[in-house]
C-alpha cells in the first residue's frame, strides 16, 4: 500500500472541493492515483457533494443537546427551508449536536472529524448533501458547562428556526429556566443587564440621541433630562432583566426571576441564517434556465 501524503490529499480536495477524510479515503483505496481517486469520489457521488459548495447554505435548523452538566447549541445550514422538515436532515442535525455534546471539540474544523455513526461528522454530511441534493454545512456550535446547583433550560421555537440556551442560578426548577428561554427567543434581548453594554456602544447611542434631540428643536435645558430618559428606554430594551415578561408584561424578567429564587447565569440565541447574506432568486428565471438545460 502506497503511503498518502498532506500534499496528496491536499491536491485532491483542491481539485474536487471534497473534505480530508473524503479525499484520504479515496486515495487509500486508489493506492495513490490521484486520477483514480478521482473516479473513486465521482462513483462515490461525492463529487456531486463538491460541486454544491459555492451555493449561500442560509436556511436549516438549530438545535439543543443536554447530557449532565454539558450541553450543545448549533446551527447546521442548508439551502432551503424545505430541508428542514426533511425528516433525514433532521436526524442528521440531531446526531450531529449529540456528537458534539459527547466529543466536545474546540471549533468547527475539529468537529468535522468527530466520529460519527460509521464515519465523521464532515463524511456525513457529504453523504446526505448528496442525498438530500443540496449543500449542508455545519455552521457554528457552543458548548456551555454548568455546575450541580445550576439548571439548563432549552426552547426551540419553529422546530428549530430559533433555538435559545439559558443558563440559571437558584433553582433546580426546568420549567423557569424554559419559560425564560422562550421569552428570549420572542424578544431577542442583546445583554442580560444594563451594565454589559459596552461603554463603545452605549457612547455611540448616546451621541444618536443627542443629535435627535437637537434635530427635533428642543431647548438645551431639557436636551440632557430628555437624552437620559430616552437612554434608559433603550437599555430597558436590550437588557433581558429590564424587559416585561412575555408570559406576563406585568412584571419584568428580572421580577419573575426573583419571586422564582433565581437568577440568569447565560444565554444563547441561534437564528438560523442570520448574519448570511441570501442570494435573491428570480424564480420565473431559474425555471427558464432549468428548461433550457
């Protein structure tokens, strides 16, 4: 058996667009012949996998894995939304964060070899693009640990278009520790109080105020009392504890968490897709090109 170097393997997934284990496989079984292994990943369909890698992957689903005192949040993409009630891509996403969750790798790129089913994560989304017929990546994921006297709370809201992870201190009850998770994912809060925000930011908002308030031919003696309240507006509502409760508007987060013993360690909120630029697609266009085909 011929030995299969980095710069072999590297050669062929520059030409094929393939991933490493993908390409080191292919060039173990074609005992180094780089044509061959060629032929191997477009018998394999594999190829087919590679062609879809400049397609934008914005749609998909974010999911919760909980084990113990570790779980995972992660966003696994696609391009349509179709995909996600495709019951394969959902199994996929789930066995993907459990993988995680279990492994616990230090980012993507590490992720992509973790042992999954009977290969990794990367040649198991290579064979399901290929199946399912459209790019999938894995996106990003978080691993958050918590200690004994904490509780998780996990909510997915749209099976997945939205998944929030939150952390709570004081209570063992699941239930609270849901119930804010839900409400973080209705109202996407930035901070979970006041004081994170940072000074850049909030020095920036301060100056938008400022510049409304004159624009809007306020005296100078009222501009500063007027600025404040207007400030604290804006805090109020980017800041979780300051924000009415979306079960029960008469009270804020930070109430219910207090009449309930707790209190909020951390949070995580996934949106599938955002912050991807979507290719906007002419639909009447795309059919003509198909048919012109």
């Amino acid at each position: 058996m011929a030995k299969i170097s980095a710069a072999q393997v590297k050669e062929l997934r520059d030409k094929t667009g393939v991933g490493m284990m993908d390409a080191k496989k292919a060039l173990v079984e074609t005992d180094g012949d780089m044509d061959a292994a060629v032929d191997f990943l477009r018998e394999k369909g594999v190829s087919k996998a590679a062609k879809k890698a400049d397609r934008i992957a914005a749609e998909g689903l974010a999911d919760i894995h909980v084990n113990g005192n570790t779980a995972v949040i992660a966003e696994i993409n696609a391009e349509t939304d179709f995909v996600a009630k495709n019951k394969q891509f959902q199994t996929l996403v789930q066995d993907i964060t459990k993988a995680i969750a279990t492994e616990k790798p230090a980012d993507v790129e590490a992720a992509n070899d973790v042992k999954m089913n009977d290969g990794t994560i990367a040649s198991e989304i290579t064979e399901a693009t290929t199946t399912i017929g459209e790019k999938i990546t894995l996106r990003r994921f978080l691993i958050v640990e918590k200690e004994d006297n904490q509780v998780f709370g996990d909510y997915k809201h749209m099976g997945g278009r939205i998944a929030v992870l939150t952390v709570l201190d004081g209570t063992e009850d699941v239930e609270i520790a849901r119930n804010v998770a839900m409400h973080i994912a209705a109202i996407n809060p930035r901070y979970i109080t006041r004081d994170e925000v940072p000074q850049e930011e909030l020095d920036h908002e301060l100056e938008i105020l400022k510049e409304q308030a004159k624009n809007e031919g306020k005296p100078e003696k009222i501009i500063e009392k007027m600025v404040q309240g207007r400030l604290n507006k804006w805090l109020a509502e980017i800041s979780l504890v300051d924000q009415p409760y979306v079960k029960n508007p008469d009270v804020t987060v930070g109430q219910y968490l207090k009449e309930n013993g707790a209190s909020i360690k951390a949070f995580t909120r996934y949106e599938v897709g955002e912050g991807i630029e979507k290719r906007q697609e002419n639909f009447a266009e795309e059919v003509q090109n198909q048919l012109k085909k």
